[in-house]
C-alpha cells in the first residue's frame, strides 16, 4: 500500500510542477521572479504551487491593469520637433514634449532637503499636495505635518498620500492631525487585509511635493528623518531631489492629481498650461515628466535606458543604492563597456537591503571585466537615483536600476535635456564619486553562493 501511495503522490507532485511551470512561462513576463518560483516549487511542488497561485502569477490586480495614462498638460499649440533620440522616443511613447523656462536647483544634503519643503510648504497660497513611500514620526516629519495643518487651518487645499506598504508603521494619530486641520490624507492601497499581501508589486513609491502648481520637489528623499535631519547625524543619507519651478512642476502636479483620484472619492481638476506659462525655447532647463508604472507608458523606464546606453558615445554614469537590472538593461551595459563607452556605477558598500548587496555582486564582476569602474561610497548610504549619458540627458527621480523600479513599483522621475543642468547634475556626481572607493574586497566561497541564491529572487528584493 505505502508503494502505491508514494507513486501516487509522485506523480501528483510531478503534475503540480509542469504546470505550475507552464504557468509561470505563460504568466511572468521579462523572466520577473520565473527562476525564484521555479526554484521553490521544484523543492517543494505543492507548496510552492500554492504561494505562486497566493502571491505569483498575475502581479497586477485588475484595477491596475485597466488603468489609463495619466494625463500630463503641455503647452497650447505646441509643434516643436524632438531635438534628439531620446526625445524622439519619449515623445513617441505618448510623453509630452520636453517644456523649457523651468529653473531648477539640487537638493543633496539633509538640511538642504528640509529647508527646501519648508519654504515650498511656507509659498503655498492655493494648494500643497505631497506623496511619499515612506514617512516616520520623527522631528523632522512632524515639524512639516505642523505646517501642513497650519496651512490648511488657513484655508489652503491640503491632500497628503503615503504607500499603504512603505509607510505602514505611521500611525493614524499623525494623519488624523492633518485631517482635523481640514486637509485630506489617504494610504496608497492599504495593507490592512491579508490578501494584500499578494500585492505587494505596483507600491506607489513616488515621492513628490507640488505647490500651487508652480513649484515642486521630486526625487529619491522620503519624508523621514535619515534624508530630512538638521543638523545631519552619522546616519544621514545621501540622496538627490530637484526643486523645480515652472512648467515641469505643473506637469508634475497631474501626476499627484491622477494618483489620488484613482485612491480616492475625489476628483481634483487636472492641471493645466497656458500660453502665459511658455517660456523662450532657449531658456532655462528642458524637462520631460516621466510616470512609470501602470499609469505611464508600458515599459518606459525600459525603454529610456535601452535608448539611451545605445546612444551614448563617451559616458554613462549611474548611481543607484540598488542594482538589480534586467538582462536587457545588463547586457546594453556590458555592450556599452565593449565599444569603450565610460560607465560608472555608484552605490553604497552598505545598503538599507543586505540581501540586494549580495545579489549586485554577480552583476559587478561580469561589468568589471568588461572596463566599468564601480564606486563604492563606504561611510553612509547613498540613496540617490540619477542617471548621466554623454550631454544628451540625465534621468533623476524615484527609480532604482532594478528589476522591481523597471516593473514592478509605481515610480516617477524627469529626464533632463540641456546641458547646463546635466553639468550641474555630472559636478554632483563627480565630488560623490571622490568621496568613495573602487576596490570590492574579494568575496568568501559562502558570499558567492548566497549572491547566487539571492539573485534566484532578486525581482522580489
């Protein structure tokens, strides 16, 4: 009987695996997680069948999937031709066109980072609207909900959105300030049901304040004590966010209206650009808006940076705390490394996701031996997520160079055009770059494997 049973069960277990794999095949597009889920179900088929059913195959609820573009404004009439291949793409791809006349200014210290939300908060005369990923309860955040609730004691339009997954320790009491004060706050796709937990994928880790429609911080800076402190402690991170005013901040503002209005009853009017907002084409920083995710253009951030490494003809410089790229992206890099092109990648020794350190390694040596240069900034983690090809563009905003940031997670950032403020963003990446080391210190027989074992999952890091 045991023999009959043990076949029986053999066979079944057999069953389970081809088609939790035929499965996979079908469902899981740009190999995100197959080998992770293959791994598990061929230890274990049953089980591993079952959480792929629970947490797998269809990464994206229906709400997701049926949602529309967001509709970014750009200016009456305008006719202007893309300058360039990458403009040409992200206007093809149903972008606007770049606007120009935006003044912009890096934000890069904490202090600076503070200051900077508090003066944006303090010029606020109509509306203020802010989403992050993650916010504390720490000095620095609880000093800009005091003056978010200030504002909307004053009559000023209040509308706060924090990720229902990066923000889930941040109590109710903190947001119910800002509702008292009559604004309005909501958690991005709550996680208070445990079958949220089979959508972890598509967070909303935008991180963006916009005021008035005039002006707007946008980068890689939550609103949390390590990137807001002042003064800054041995803790601080290094990130990168832009202060932006003009046109650009106006497209931006769209993008919080369009997120809100999916999360929530309301409908906040669409932002809109006139003829008085239209600035001398030469004039100021070229920005094009771009929202990656279900609300952006199908594989954007994909499609950006395959473009423009095969554009490159002397530079493409990187930094990321992050790097987990998808094979196509890898491997443009590697081509790019093979035609001579100067690719630098910065990223911190120690990052806040240890498991995503051991999974970059691999990565590392295949680049190393091809001629790129890594920076490894030891003291403090960098967070900042920039992007530097020759003077044709930079890519700043919320988007790691990783599998989850291509795929995975509502992102969004700014491709920058002109030269002027490219420069400025290339000096920034130049004195970081100063500050850090390039030898990696050579790795154990257990780091390779657990690098190796780590990268089978590395679309859910």
């Amino acid at each position: 009987m045991i023999w009959i049973v043990a076949y029986i069960s053999s066979v079944v277990g057999a069953f389970l695996t081809i088609l939790a794999m035929t499965m996979i095949r079908n469902e899981e597009r740009h190999n995100v997680g197959r080998i992770g889920w293959l791994g598990l179900i061929l230890l274990s088929p049953p089980i591993g069948l079952l959480l792929f059913l629970w947490l797998g195959g269809r990464k994206i609820s229906e709400e997701h999937v049926t949602r529309k573009l967001v509709e970014i404004p750009n200016f009456p009439g305008a006719t202007e031709e893309p300058r360039d291949a990458v403009e040409r793409l992200l206007v093809a791809r149903d972008l606007c066109p770049p606007t120009w006349g935006n003044q912009v200014r890096l934000l890069s210290d904490p202090p600076e980072v503070r200051d900077a939300f508090i003066e944006l908060i303090a010029s606020a005369e109509k509306a203020i609207y802010v989403m992050t990923f993650i916010m504390d309860e720490k000095d620095s955040s609880t000093k800009l909900v005091d003056l978010l609730c200030d504002k909307a004691r004053r009559g000023v339009q209040v509308r706060l959105l924090v990720d229902g997954f990066g923000s889930f320790f941040l109590s109710e009491e903190l947001l119910q300030r800002v509702e008292d004060a009559g604004g309005r706050v909501h958690r991005f796709k709550r996680m208070s049901q445990l079958s949220r937990l089979a959508y972890l994928n598509f967070r909303n880790h935008r991180k963006l304040a916009v005021v008035d429609g005039e002006r707007a911080i946008l980068g890689g800076a939550n609103i949390v004590e390590d990137e807001l402190a002042d003064p800054p402690d041995e803790d601080a991170w290094v990130d990168m966010s832009l202060y932006i005013e003009g046109p650009a901040a106006t497209q931006l503002q769209s993008v919080f209206c369009s997120d809100w209005n999916f999360e929530t009853d309301e409908d906040l009017p669409p932002s809109e650009l006139t003829e008085n907002d239209r600035a001398d084409s030469n004039s100021g920083s070229r920005i094009t808006v771009v929202p990656i995710g279900p609300d952006g253009p199908e594989e954007i951030l994909a499609d950006f940076w395959q473009c423009a490494i095969n554009q490159a003809k002397h530079r493409i410089w990187i930094c990321t705390p992050y790097f987990v790229p998808p094979p196509h992206a890898m491997q443009s890099l590697e081509m790019a490394c093979r035609r001579g092109i100067d690719v630098q990648i910065l990223i911190p020794q120690v990052s806040d996701l240890r498991p995503v350190d051991y999974a970059r390694e691999d990565y590392f040596e295949d680049l190393v031996e091809k001629g790129c240069k890594i920076h490894r900034h030891m003291d403090r983690m960098v967070h900042a997520k920039i992007g530097i090809v020759d003077d044709l563009v930079a890519l700043v905003g919320s988007a790691n160079f990783d599998i989850r940031s291509f795929y995975l997670n509502y992102e969004l950032s700014v491709a920058i055009h002109d030269k002027e403020t490219i420069a400025v963003v290339s000096d920034w990446f130049e004195q970081l770059a100063n500050k850090c080391e390039s030898k990696s210190k050579e790795r154990t027989r257990l780091q390779s494997a657990m690098a190796t074992a780590v990268r089978m999952f590395a679309s859910e890091l």
